[in-house]
C-alpha cells in the first residue's frame, strides 16, 4: 500500500474545501521533521483525518518522532 500517496491526498482534498464543522489543525511538514508553523504548511482537518494522517505519517517514516505527534 503506498501511504505517501493516501497521506498526499487528504491533504490536497483539505486544502481544496472549508469544513462548517469542528476542525483540527494538522502541520503537512511535522514540526519535529522540520516544519514551520507558516499558514502554507497547516491545514483544517477533521478529527478522524488527522488521527489517519498521523498513523501515515508513521507508517511512511517510522521513527519516533512520529509517535509522539
């Protein structure tokens, strides 16, 4: 299964929509792998998207920076 590619698309649907709903912010670039807190680097998901997308994140770099996100 190619996680990079399910990760790369939640977050190019995110960017794409407005959620009405509750949202949480997600870092595309992981702080602890680099990222910035710069607007073009976070994006609204749902709760269950960003505990997915977390999952991915590991499941592609598996290191521990990642459980702790």
């Amino acid at each position: 299964m190619n996680y990079k590619q399910l990760y790369d698309q939640i977050i190019d649907r995110a960017k794409k929509r407005i959620l009405a709903s509750y949202v949480e912010n997600h870092h595309i670039v992981p702080k602890s792998m680099g990222g910035s807190d710069s607007a073009s680097n976070i994006v609204k998901l749902t709760a269950k998207e960003h505990f997915v997308c977390h999952h991915l994140l590991w499941k592609i770099y598996r290191n521990k920076e990642m459980t702790k996100a």
